[in-house]
C-alpha cells in the first residue's frame, strides 16, 4: 500500500534507532562510551550521504533524484494541481574533454556544473541529480514551476555555465593549447524540459524531457543556443536564447 521505504525513509529509521538503542542502554544502568557512540553515529551518516549524494558534484545520485521526484509527485497539495516541471540537461562535447584533456579536466567540469546546480536561482527549493547511465547527465526537479517557468530556471543555469566557462579560458587560457582551448570553447549544455499540472509519473516526465532534449541536440551548429519545451502529444518547442547567453 505505502510502497517500498526510500532511502531516506530506511537510513533515517536507522539513526533513530541506534539512537533510542544507546540512550536505553544509558537508562538501564549499561555503558556506552560517548565518544564511541558519536563514532559510530557519525559512519552510519557516512553511508547514508554516501548512497543518496554523488561524491563528484555534490548533487543527488539518481536513484535518491526518482524518490524524492516521485514524493514530490505525490504530494496531498497537488489535489490543486500546481506544477511541477522536470529539466534534463547533458553536457555537449563533454567526451572530448575526457579524450583529450584527461579525466581530471573532465571531473573538473563536473564539479563546476554541479556547482552550477547546487547554488541555482531556486536554491532549496529544486532538486538536482546526476544520471547513473551517463557521467554528463543530469536531472533537475522544479516544484511549483510551469514549462515556461523551467525555462527561466534553464536559461539562467545556462547563462552561468556559460560564464563560468569565459572566466576559465579568460584566466587560464594563455596556458592552454589551441586544441585544448577548443575543446573548453566547445563546451555546452543540451536542456529539454517536461511539466505537468496533474498527475504524472516520474518515468513519464523523463521520457517527456528526454524527447525535448533530443530535438535540441539535433539542432544544426556546435552552439545551442535553444531550449527544448515538451507541450503533448508529439509537439516539442523549441525556445531561442539570447545570443550572450
């Protein structure tokens, strides 16, 4: 009836009951080192920021993304039908940053984007996950945000990548060679968005966004400069953005 307990729900029931574990101990007379306790309590956080956080760029991992998506989703204010949006993004050229600068310049990016995320226009109010089936792809949960609403939210996050990326070949571009300075130039993000006013399941959304992200990536020219808007049925919109961006 209530489905399988998330993540949180488990890891959370454990720390409560280790809790209630070394304070009963402590009430029958039994002794518990402190420091002991603290230490385990500590681990038992470990493992759980562990199963539910990417270590790379700070963001949910995607199974924690879908649960707490799907909790969203469920919400008994949603009989009012705000929305809800979903926004897909993956990094455009991201392969040869890996090829040819290396793995660390490519775990560098992903830092930085997840950085990106984590410090939105909505800080504490979305939720941001990276993709287990693509080290580029990410997931973005957008509570009380219509399609058009989203885009705002793509356009800023692109419009700070892209930034990011100018002060990086600014500051260190005369360092770098002309095939690698390519490369970070080459750099960009691919978004499609999904938004739903009643009920919908999150695979469905992702499905929705997937599609809009692809109509993106397969816009002619290295930079997207677009947004791409599921709106039903087999109708994607595709968003220009404005050329700083």
């Amino acid at each position: 009836m209530f489905g399988k307990p998330t993540m949180e729900r488990q890891y959370g029931h454990l720390l409560a009951a280790f809790r209630e574990l070394v304070e009963g101990s402590r009430n029958h007379g039994y002794f518990f080192p402190e420091d002991r306790a603290e230490a385990a309590y500590a681990a038992l956080e470990g493992i759980y920021r562990r199963a539910t956080r990417d270590p790379l760029t700070g963001v949910d991992t995607g199974e924690h993304l879908r649960e707490q998506a799907e909790e969203v989703l469920r919400r008994p204010e949603r009989r009012y039908r705000p929305a809800v949006s979903l926004l897909r993004s993956d990094l455009d050229n991201f392969k040869n940053v890996n090829d040819m600068l290396g793995h660390d310049a490519g775990d560098g990016v992903l830092r930085a984007y997840g950085w990106i995320l984590r410090h939105g226009a909505r800080r504490g109010t979305d939720l941001h996950g990276r993709e287990g089936g693509g080290a580029d792809e990410f997931i973005s949960i957008l509570p009380g945000a219509d399609a058009d609403g989203a885009a705002v939210v793509a356009r800023s996050i692109k419009g700070r990548a892209e930034v990011l990326k100018r002060r990086y070949l600014k500051q260190y571009g005369d360092r770098l060679t002309p095939e690698a300075r390519d490369v970070i130039t080459d750099l960009d993000v691919s978004m499609g968005i999904a938004s739903t006013h009643g009920d919908a399941s999150y695979p469905q959304m992702r499905k929705e966004a997937d599609l809009a992200l692809y109509a993106v990536k397969h816009l002619p020219g290295k930079g997207r400069k677009a947004i791409g808007i599921f709106r039903g049925g087999q109708h994607i919109e595709i968003v220009p953005l404005p050329e700083q961006v």
